[in-house]
C-alpha cells in the first residue's frame, strides 16, 4: 500500500518550495532594478536616421557593466532577451526589439565592437557573441548579440570600429 497521504504532502510541500525561489528570483531582479535606477531612460531612433550601412536579425542577450560580464543591467528592459533586429546607420545602431524595449545608440556614444565567448547567462565558443561597448549616462555598457548568420558578426566588429575611428579623428581635427 501506497501512503497517499504523505506522498501529497511531499508534492505540495515541493511545490512550494519551487514558488518560494522562484518569487525570491523576481524580487531580487526587481531589487537590481530597482539599484539601477540612476540609468538614464534609453534613447529612440531619430525619425531619419539615413540609410542602413548593415542590418541583422538575430538575438539579443542582455547588457552588462563594460568590462564585467556577469554584472547584467536589467534597468529599462536591458535585461530581457528577445529576437532583435539590429541597424547600423552613420546616425548610429538602432536595436529593435520584439515584445520588448527597443532602443537607439547613437554614434558619438558607440565606444567598441568585439567578438566575444560570452555575457551574463549565456556563454558560447571563442567568437559566437558581438558585444557593443556603448555610454549611457556615466556608464560604459557591454551589449551582446547573436545573428542568425555568425559570419556576420566580424563584418559588424570592422565596420563599427571603423565608424568610432572616423568619429574620434575627426573630432580631434575641429
């Protein structure tokens, strides 16, 4: 004979426990929102930005501190993962995303392009992941994508690099 009695009350007890950690997972995402609150509100896409220099469909990973790639910033949606359309104009990257915050960097704001193996929560081989280094506010920030097409990825890297170098010379020379 089967306890039923006591199989049940292990089902339920383990069922709670699942939703505890699970609510104390959200609170603590809300909670490092909440700490992150100084971020300024993300920037939107000029009407015209000019024409696209390159465009990529792919995904989205997240956003972190420059430079450490397991402190994610999760203020304004940059947490949420998601597909994303990526654009690339001499205005700068506009980075739309479906079912969550779109937003726009602009060039002047645009710091470095990389290959990289990984950001907060999703680790890939050496190269699968362009990380774009771009200020917001007083921060640096590190955000990771992923095209459908990774031969894409050193194309973007050279591009957006080159764009930051025009960018800076020509500022030196004013």
């Amino acid at each position: 004979m089967t306890d039923w009695a006591a199989r049940i009350g292990w089902v339920v007890g383990l069922a709670l426990f699942v939703a505890l950690v699970y609510w104390l997972m959200r609170e603590g995402w809300k909670w490092r929102g909440t700490l992150q609150g100084d971020l300024p509100e993300l920037p939107s896409a000029p009407d015209d930005p000019g024409p696209a220099r390159l465009s990529m469909s792919g995904r989205y990973h997240g956003s972190t501190t420059a430079g450490q790639w397991l402190d994610r910033i999760v203020a304004h949606g940059l947490g949420t993962r998601s597909r994303v359309e990526l654009t690339l104009t001499d205005a700068g990257l506009d980075v739309v995303r479906p079912g969550a915050t779109d937003f726009f960097v602009p060039a002047a704001q645009l710091r470095e392009a990389r290959l990289d193996k990984g950001i907060a929560g999703k680790v890939l081989t050496e190269g699968g992941l362009l990380v774009v280094t771009w200020a917001h506010g007083d921060r640096l920030i590190d955000s990771g994508f992923r095209s459908d097409h990774a031969a894409e990825h050193n194309e973007w890297v050279d591009v957006i690099n080159s764009m930051i170098n025009t960018n800076s010379t020509e500022g030196a020379e004013r």
